[in-house]
C-alpha cells in the first residue's frame, strides 16, 4: 500500500477443506506492526472490516485502510511490517493468515 493513499484489499475466507467459512456470529481482526510502535488495528463490524457475505468464501470481506491509518509513518520510509488476519467465533480464535504489510512512501498528490 501506499503511504497517506487508501488501501483495499477484498479477503477470501475458507475452511482448511476449501470449504467457505460461514461467519455469522464471528469478528475478523486486522494487526500490522513494527517495533518502533507503530501499528494498524482493524475489526469488523464497523472498524475497517465490512463482512460482505456472511457465509463465507471468495470476497465475503472488505479490509480497508483509509490514509490516516499511515500518516505517523515518515513520508519517505519503506515500511515492511508483520501482519496477520484474525478470526473470532465463540471464544475460539482462528488465524487465518500472516504475513507482511508493506507500506511505500506516497510520491505525489493525484
């Protein structure tokens, strides 16, 4: 993503089988975040994760980052930092994914 832009990403939700994961009743949960205490915390129902179909499966979901979700970042730096996907249901958490968040310095105005 690019720093001060905003960022989308439509996430997919399957069971370990392929099956979709149904998600009624269920929180995802976003977390990205580099050691020098900077991070970015995202949660459905209403705080940056819309659940669009709640049975699961291919785009059931919409993460979005809005631009002031970066502007704490130094506007030239290159940031790679861990993240990872969270899902809650009835006390069990699942993790559904991890990886890294990479976020570019924004290189002009559109």
């Amino acid at each position: 993503m690019t720093r001060d832009k905003t960022a989308v990403f439509f996430l997919d939700i399957f069971q370990y089988d392929g099956t979709p994961q149904p998600l009624s009743g269920s929180t995802l949960y976003f977390h990205a975040a580099i050691n020098q205490g900077f991070s970015i915390n995202k949660s459905s129902p209403s705080s940056g994760i819309v659940i669009t179909n709640m049975a699961g499966g291919t785009n059931c979901a919409t993460l979005t980052i809005d631009p002031i979700d970066s502007t704490a970042l130094a506007e030239n730096g290159n940031y790679a930092m861990p993240c990872e996907l969270t899902l809650v249901n009835g006390g069990a958490t699942y993790e559904l994914n991890r990886g890294t968040l990479r976020v570019l310095p924004n290189v002009g105005t559109p």
